[in-house]
C-alpha cells in the first residue's frame, strides 16, 4: 500500500500522532491546516494525490458536549464535518477510514456487535453515532468502532500515573467495564483492513484480553509503575453525585472482536500493552 496516498486528518490528536509514526509518507493535517466542518476549506485543500481519508478529527470532550456551546460543537465536528468529508470523498471517489465509539450503545449488553442497534446516552454518543450512519450511506467506507483511547495525549493511564506519583489514592468506579485500546493497536488494526484490502464496513477494535472495570485498570497501572497506593472502588452513580452536569456513560464498553479477527489481525491483550506503555512513561 501506498502510504503517500494517505491523508490523516486529526492529525495533533492521539491517533493521529501514532499514524503519522506508521505511515510517514502520509500527508497530515491538523484542525488549523484543515477544518473538516468548513466546506470552503475543504473545497481548497489539494486532493490530487489523495487515494485515503483516515478521518481522526472529532470532538471528544464527553462532558462538554453537555454544555450549550459543546453541544453545536459535537455535532459540527462529529456529524456535519463527517458529512462533508463523505460527500468529497465520493465527488474523488476516495476511500474513507473513520473512528467510531462505543458510547453509541448504552452499555446494556455485556458485549457489544458491529450490528448493535445505536442507543446513545449522551450528546457526545448521538453525535457520533450520526457520523456513523453517514459514513454507511458511503460504499467505500471502514467505521473502526472502538473504546477507552489511550496513546500520546491526555489520558487514563497518565492521569493515574500523576495521581500516584504524587501520593494520592484515587477513588475510581468499578462498575464500568471494557477493554483498553491503544493507539498502537488501533493504527495496526487500521493497516490491517487497509494492506489486505478486507471487505468494507464497520469493524470492531480495541485491545485483547480479559474486560475490566476501570478501578480494576487503575490497579494494574499502580502494579506494573510500582506505585504501592490503594483504589478504591466507586459506583458510576456515586461518581456522578456532585457532577449534575456530566454525561452518562455506557457501564459495558465491552466490543466483540470475531468480526477483525475474521481478517488475520490478532488483538493484543491490554496488559501487556500496558505494561509497555508504563515503561515508555517511566523513561
């Protein structure tokens, strides 16, 4: 595959960053080079020697979109700005790569189908999910439908390793459960669908290995960074308490990876990324 046919855009964000480590003659664009809710800019851009959109761009801040102001901004990027991309992608003929959640589905089920009916809790999750139904209405299309990001960026593991490092002993909930994705597994995942040229359409993505709550998660990274500190375990509910204004989240994040095992990619368990991820941020 020719990586030079590649434009990803999102280009400062977690994934962007590890895609631009994966495929360095790809052509990168962050949301000031190249605003996805702008038709004009979009309009503008050079698509000559593009063959590929990695869409990475999206409005992410799960609690903000609650707000007035965050939520036209979940919808501009996440469903507007998606639309456009698709339009000009079928006006180029061009393949388009796009990165889904699972706060599309309201954690009812333990585990969750690409083929799950959407049920959003939250602003974040109906935007997404529009994208989504968006980019189906577009053949040459892969929705990566994935969980609980983690890569160069803020995050989950970096906010814990702070949190310890500094003596303090978190209180996290025990009662969300799913599966670590890194972005490492994640732009592997991408490179899988696209260098074998898999059958188009929604597919599943996060680490292997045994769903844990995130309390159980904060453990491990403690474990494996030496922090001799205790979680304590929380409900979502009593997290929620003094925070009227959040958004509800999904307590099963949990996705069915038989559909991207169906191509020859083997997940990798999240605790030995983990145990990885930890090293690199020790150094």
């Amino acid at each position: 595959m020719d990586s030079s046919k590649i434009l990803i855009t999102g280009a400062d964000g977690q994934l962007g960053r590890e895609l631009q480590k994966k495929y360095t003659s790809a052509t990168s664009a962050t949301k000031n080079q190249l605003d996805i809710t702008s038709s004009e800019a979009l309009k503008n851009f050079n698509w000559q020697n593009t063959g590929i959109i990695i869409n990475t761009a999206g409005y992410t801040n799960v609690d903000g979109a609650e707000t007035s102001e965050g939520r036209i901004a979940a919808w501009k990027v996440n469903a507007v700005g998606v639309a456009n991309l698709c339009k000009l992608a079928m006006d180029n003929d061009l393949t388009i790569v796009h990165i889904s959640t699972e706060y599309v589905f309201d954690g009812s089920k333990t585990l969750h189908k690409e083929d799950e009916p959407f049920s959003p809790l939250s602003v974040y999750g109906a935007s997404k999910a529009s994208g989504d139904i968006v980019v189906n209405f577009f053949p040459k299309h892969y929705i990566l439908r994935t969980s609980w990001l983690i890569g160069e960026g803020k995050n989950f593991v970096r906010s814990m390793l702070e949190l310890g490092r500094s003596g303090r002993a978190p209180e996290v909930v025990n009662d969300q459960v799913g599966r670590l994705t890194f972005t490492t597994e994640l732009a592997r995942s991408i490179d899988q669908l696209l260098s074998t040229k898999s059958p188009y359409g929604t597919y599943n993505i996060s680490n292997g290995g045994e769903p844990a709550s995130w309390a159980d998660i904060a453990r491990a990274i403690f474990q494996e960074a030496g922090i001799n500190l205790e979680v304590t375990n929380t409900t979502t509910a009593e997290y929620l308490t003094n925070k009227p204004a959040a958004a509800k989240r999904p307590l099963n994040s949990t996705l069915d990876l038989s559909k991207i095992e169906t191509t020859g990619f083997k997940p990798t368990d999240w605790r030995k990324d983990l145990r990885e991820y930890i090293k690199k941020e020790s150094t």
